[in-house]
C-alpha cells in the first residue's frame, strides 16, 4: 500500500462511491473528511473548520452540537432503541409525532405516513395516489405535474418528479411524469413581459397541459413552495395563487414538498403558509429531525386522508412501509427538533436575522457579475453572469460557481454552487457576526474568481 493511501483523502477515495461530487474538483482538492462539529461549523481531520453556510444539507438546522437534541436521541435510546409500525404495533413516540405533525400542520386534521428520506416520501405520496385512484375506480388517473428544477428526491420515482436534466443519465423520467416551466420570473421572462404577465403565462400553460392530458389522467400537481436544489427559486408574484384555483376546478390535489422550507426555512412553519395556499397534502424532511436521524412524512390533510382511509378499507391494508417507518428514536429526536425551533428560539431567529441575510445578498449583488439575488427567510443564492445586462452566463466549462465554493473552503466557508448560482441556507442558530464572516468570506471569494475569469 503506498504512503498516500494512509490518507483520509485517499482512503475515502479508494472505498467510498462518490454522489452528487465533481469528480475533477475531488482529484485536484480531495475529500474534505469532516468529524466534528460546533455550532455552524465542522471540523476536518486536518484541523481546520469551516462555516458551514449550507446547515449540511439544509438540514442541520440546530447547528451540529445541540445538546438537547443529542440527549432526547440518548434518552430514547436508552429507553427503547427501535421498533416498527407495521401489523398493527408502532412505538409510543410515533404515536406522539403524529398527533404533534398535525397539531403544528396547517391541517385540522390529517394522517402521518413515516419514511427515511424525503425520496421515499414523495415515491410514497405517489404510491397513495395511485393507490387511492385505483380504488376509486380511476386506474387511469396516474400522471404527475411537477416543473422544471424541481428538486423531489434519488428513488425512481422522485428523480421522474424532479426536473433536471442529469436524470437522463439514468433513462429517467419514467413516462407520465410531466415538467411544467420554471416559475423563475428573471430568467424565464420574456422581453417586455412584466412580472404579472408571466404569472398568467405559468397559469395558463398548466391550463393547456390539464386541457391536452385529460384532468381524469392527472394525480397530482408536486411543488416546492420555494425551489431548492433548483438553486432557491423563489416562485413569481403570484404563483400559488393563479394555479391553485385551476387545481381545485380539476380537482388535481395540490401537494407542497417541504422537505426544505418545513419547519422554519422561509420565516414561517410552512412555506404555504409563506406563499398564501393550501395544499392538500405535505412531504416533510430534513428539518423534521433538524438532521439528527433520517426521517421523512407524508402529512396528508383530511380529504385525502379520508380518501386513502376508504380505499385502504376496502381491502383491509395498505401493503407498503419501510423497516424503520416511525422510528422511535426518529419520533423522539423530531418531537424535540420541532420543541427546538418553534419554542425555543430558532424560527424566531430565522426571522430576527433574515433581514441581515437579505442586505448581505443584495450587497454582493451590486457586483458586476453578480446578475440576481433572491431568496426568502434564511435561504438564498446569487447568480454569476458574465454580462450583468443580457444576463449572459458564463461559459459552462470555466465552472465558475464550482470555482468559488471551492475558493469559499479554501477561506474556511462551505457554501454551494447549483448550476452558475452559489447557493447559502445558513442553520438557524447562526449569529450575526457568524452570517457578517460568513458574507466577508464570500465576498473574498467572488472577488477573487471574477478577477480570474471576468
Ligand atoms: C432533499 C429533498 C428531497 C429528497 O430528500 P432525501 O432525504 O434526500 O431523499 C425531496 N424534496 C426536496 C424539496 C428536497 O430538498
């Protein structure tokens, strides 16, 4: 075995399968190997930290050291280590989740289905779906509108929802999965189309594609409140508000994934409750645990409850679940999470440091290559271009949004590059002067790439 292989880096390299990575920035730079962290930041087996303005994967909303949440997965531990929900069992803890996933739902009432991943909660959203319209005597109502750059999850099901085109490495979407326009107003805007204008134009294009498809083919209609790993899209002026009529007059439930904004991410608990609708059904992750234990929810309101309750009924089971479907030490973890960000401080901060967030984005935005800044509560990206006025990016192979999150790790600061914008979702525990360095560090880092390939 050579020398070199006794490194973290290249032991990482050697056995672990890298996804989601840029292979060339990994021979160049290496595996950054983290194992610890304080607060926002983590910590490598060089010593070094970094602030980590991503919260891990959006997730780690309390921070990577929070005591109260390490000592709820303990005590649980401790207590009863891991139990199912099938065949009529599940543990006390899952019994309380639930009860506590609808109380802060914007649901009146509503039923909880666990998984371990936000993947596997939209994949079994549409199991329900396809399940509920089966016994409804609607077998052929099976098809899935979602847009473009939604972000919906890895199972086969979720990559045909998402709307990137990576998929098709893989021969996906399946068939009957069907991408609307993004509603990205600044990049999708037509000349001389006001904001408004291209409102409708999102509004009537679902119109002409229930119109071509057939309302009684439709399952559902998939959205982020705002897009997240389409690079923080917020939606335009209006959105929620033009589609979800049209829903509701084809009766094509409405489902919102909250796997990111859940729990906080854009100033309130929801982000339909940001955008002003009602969905008839929400897929929760990552924040659901503050990213303690991998979890995921599909929370569906009453009447779809109720739908799935009476098809179920008629053949006496849903046959679907997974091994650690409401995981006692995930309900425990969760219900302390939940405790953690709505009474104890964390969406307060959220909201309490938001404007901070927008005045450091709209700052950096004055920068000649910077084309647009946009964002909602603690999530946010910038936009590189190479001609601020014709909104020209830059050429694909000078990886200029790589180029500065990896200049970012070299200042000490882990932030995202999606596509040519830099993307930053700091957790919700960051201080001011944490979000002031956090700004400094990225504004060195533009500076320094722009200089290179400006
Ligand atoms: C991350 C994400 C998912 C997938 O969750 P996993 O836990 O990675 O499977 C689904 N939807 C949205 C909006 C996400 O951001």
């Amino acid at each position: 075995m050579p020398d070199d292989a006794k490194t973290w880096e290249a032991r990482a390299a050697a056995h672990s399968f890298y996804g989601f990575t840029d292979l060339p920035s990994i021979r160049d730079r290496g595996t950054v190997v983290v194992t610890h962290g304080e607060g926002p930041y983590v910590f490598d087996t060089n010593g070094r930290n970094y602030l980590d303005a991503n919260s891990g994967l959006w997730n780690m909303v309390a921070g990577f050291d929070h005591k109260g949440l390490a000592e709820a997965a303990k005590a649980q531990y401790d207590r009863f280590p891991g139990y199912h929900a099938f065949f009529g069992r599940m543990s006390d803890q899952t019994v309380m989740l639930s009860e506590k996933l609808i109380e802060v739902s914007p649901f009146e009432r509503g039923k909880v289905f666990y998984t371990n991943s936000g993947s596997e909660a939209n994949d079994t959203l549409v199991k329900m779906l396809w399940f509920l319209n089966r016994a409804e005597g609607n077998p052929q109502r099976t098809k899935i509108l979602t847009r473009k750059n939604a972000y919906h999850g890895v199972t086969v099901v979720s990559s045909s929802m998402t709307g990137k085109p990576y998929n098709e490495v893989f021969g996906l979407p399946l068939p009957g999965f069907l991408h609307l326009t993004c509603p990205h107003y600044w990049r999708e805007g037509q000349a001389g189309e006001t904001e408004a204008d291209f409102t409708a134009r999102m509004a009537r294009e679902l119109e002409d594609t229930i119109a071509r498809e057939g309302a009684d083919t439709i399952a559902a209609f998939v959205a982020e409140p705002v897009m997240g790993a389409g690079g923080v899209i917020p939606p335009s002026e209006g959105y929620f508000q033009a589609i979800q009529p049209i829903l509701r007059r084809h009766g094509i439930p409405l489902i919102s994934d909250e796997v990111i904004c859940g729990f906080g991410r854009t100033g309130q608990v929801w982000g339909c409750d940001t955008y002003g609708f009602r969905p008839d059904a929400i897929i929760s992750s990552k924040a659901l645990t503050a990213g303690y234990f991998p979890m995921g929810a599909v929370i569906l309101g009453p009447t779809l409850a109720d739908r799935l309750q009476n098809a179920v009924e008629a053949i006496e089971e849903f046959p679907h679940g997974f091994t650690a479907s409401g995981h006692p030490v995930g309900c425990a973890i969760s219900l302390k999470a939940i405790e953690v960000i709505l009474n104890e401080g964390l969406l307060d901060n959220v909201r309490a440091l938001t404007p901070r967030f927008e005045a450091g984005l709209a700052r950096l935005a004055e920068n000649p290559n910077i084309g647009e800044w946009r964002g909602r509560g603690l999530m946010g990206a910038l936009e590189a271009v190479k001609d601020k006025d014709t909104k020209t990016p830059f050429d694909s192979h000078l990886s200029v949004s790589e180029r500065i999150a990896n200049t970012c790790t070299d200042h000490g600061l882990i932030c995202r590059p999606l596509g040519q914008s830099i993307v930053l979702c700091p957790p919700f525990i960051m201080t001011e002067g944490q979000m002031d360095e956090m700004f400094e560090k990225l504004e060195t880092a533009l500076n320094q790439v722009f200089a290179e390939v400006a």
